[in-house]
C-alpha cells in the first residue's frame, strides 16, 4: 500500500488535459544562463536518447529518457527517476540522464511543471518559483512518477524491479517525499533537497515530518555552505531518520554549497560532485539498483 498522505489534488487539476508544456526546451533554461566553461557534454554515443511523451493518468507529459542502445549491456535496464532542478528538464538533467545510460541505466526524467508552465524561458529565479513551482502540488508529482514508473515498465525495457530515484535542489525534496511514498522504490539519492519549510494545502508535509515514513534507503548530499538549508536542519533530518531506525546516510561536503553538482553553475564544487556521484552510485548497487 502507498502513503495517502500526499493524496490531494486541487479540483482543477483532476482528470484535466489541458498541458501547458507539451515539448521540452532545447538547451538550458534561460534563467541559469551563461553557462559555464566547466559544463560536462555527455555525448549520446551507444545509448538511444530522445525526447519521450509519458502517459499519466489525465494525458501525456513530455520527458527525456536515455538508456544503453548497443550490446554492451544486456535489457532490460535497472530504472532511475532523475527530478528537475527548479529549471525544469533543461540540458543539465538530459546530461545527467545519459551520464546513467552510459553506466547501463534505463534514466529517466518527466517534465513536472507541465501541468503548471513552462520555465524555460522564465529568466528570474523568483518568478520561476511564483509563477509555477509553487502551484505544483506534491500529490502530483508523486502520481506522475508512479505513471512513470509504469510507463517505464510497459516499454519492456525498463526492470522497475531495480527502482531507484535520483533528485537536484527542487528534486532533492522530492527523493524524499517519493521514498515515504513509494513501496516499489529501491533506493534514492537526493541532492541538496529541502528538509523544512513552511506547510500548505499543495504541500502538507515537511521532508523532516516525513522522516519516519520513509520506505526505502535514501542517501542524502548536502553541502555546509549551503545558505539555503543550514547544516543544523540536516542533523535535525539525520537525527529523525536514527530515531526512527530507517536506512539512511548523509554526507555534508564541508566546502561545497547549494548546487554543488551543478556544473554549469558557479556553485560548481567538482571534488564534491564526483565524490558524491560514486557514493550514489554505490548506494545504488547496495541497495539493489544496478
């Protein structure tokens, strides 16, 4: 049984087809750009990559979707969910998408905004948040996921069997909410994701309240320098996971803040990205996810 804590969905948004994003954007979003000289460029050699749409469960959203295409690993592929930064399914996350593929992943990442709009082209952060991250409810992505996952499985090349979730800044927080949510999920690795903030109708539960519900093992990547989630929320967070006996570690990268693993970004911290990359990735094996 999943968790029906997340179960509100506001009246507009049931059983509505309207999608506001129905494409992704090409490139990087506006609001994150000049794009630094550190950008990584996964090539899509070997892999098939493209654009996919996703069904849910009142239309379709667009998704990027990247797996091993040639011989050198046998289908089908261990699953990853990759959640969007704030800027959506913009180049970064396709990259980081391939980057799995290129490991023998089935990665995939579905556009969450699409309902609520298109941030591509949104050159300020705050309007970004206003405008639409806001208004996404934490019961919608937790569904679209699970129609995610059940995509993925109907394609015949996905082994959602070996489920795992990975997520960046705005995802981050959604590792989380997905590992209290999910009774499939193997393993998650959530990335500088939100552990308070203030509750609401859209989002009823804090990462740390959710602490005790948490179905599978979650490895959690933050860094000290984070203005945005200070070092004594994460132990609040490390605490709450020990006092309720789940599976958990957190790593805090002492010189690394908020997007460390952005390497478009000047918040870049590239000994912290690869760092915390392997222990993902191990995570991942440990846990059944490989």
């Amino acid at each position: 049984m999943q968790d029906h804590a997340l179960s509100f969905i506001p009246p507009l948004e049931e059983n509505r087809r309207q999608f506001l994003v129905t494409k992704l954007a090409v490139g990087f979003a506006a609001a994150v750009c000049p794009i630094a000289a550190e950008a990584i460029h996964t090539d899509s050699e070997g892999l098939t990559a493209s654009e996919v749409k996703i069904v849910v469960r009142d239309g379709e959203i667009p998704g990027y979707r990247a797996m091993p295409g040639g011989g050198g690993f046998p289908g089908p592929f261990p699953v990853v969910l990759v959640v969007q930064e704030i800027f959506g399914v913009h180049e970064h996350i396709r990259d980081l998408c391939r980057r799995l593929a290129k490991l023998g992943y089935f990665a995939v990442a579905p556009e969450m905004y699409a309902r609520q709009g298109d941030v591509s082209q949104i050159q300020n952060i705050q309007d970004i948040i206003s405008k639409v991250v806001s208004k996404v409810p934490d019961s919608q992505v937790m569904a679209d996921l699970d129609d995610t996952v059940a995509w993925a499985e109907k394609s015949g090349q996905a082994d959602t069997a070996r489920l795992g979730i990975t997520g960046f800044c705005w995802g981050g927080r959604v590792v989380w909410l997905y590992a209290a949510h999910s009774s499939r999920l193997k393993a998650g690795a959530a990335w500088y994701g939100q552990i308070k903030g203030e509750a609401s109708l859209i989002r009823p539960k804090t990462v740390l309240e959710l602490a005790p519900e948490m179905k599978a093992p979650v490895l959690g990547l933050y860094g000290a320098k984070d203005q945005g989630i200070p070092v004594d929320q994460v132990e609040q967070m490390r605490a709450a996971l020990k006092a309720a006996n789940k599976t958990a570690e957190i790593i805090v990268y002492p010189d690394a803040g908020h997007g460390f693993n952005a390497d478009y970004r000047p918040s870049y911290n590239e000994a912290a990205a690869k760092d915390a990359w392997a222990h993902m990735l191990a995570w991942f094996r440990k846990y059944g996810v490989s």
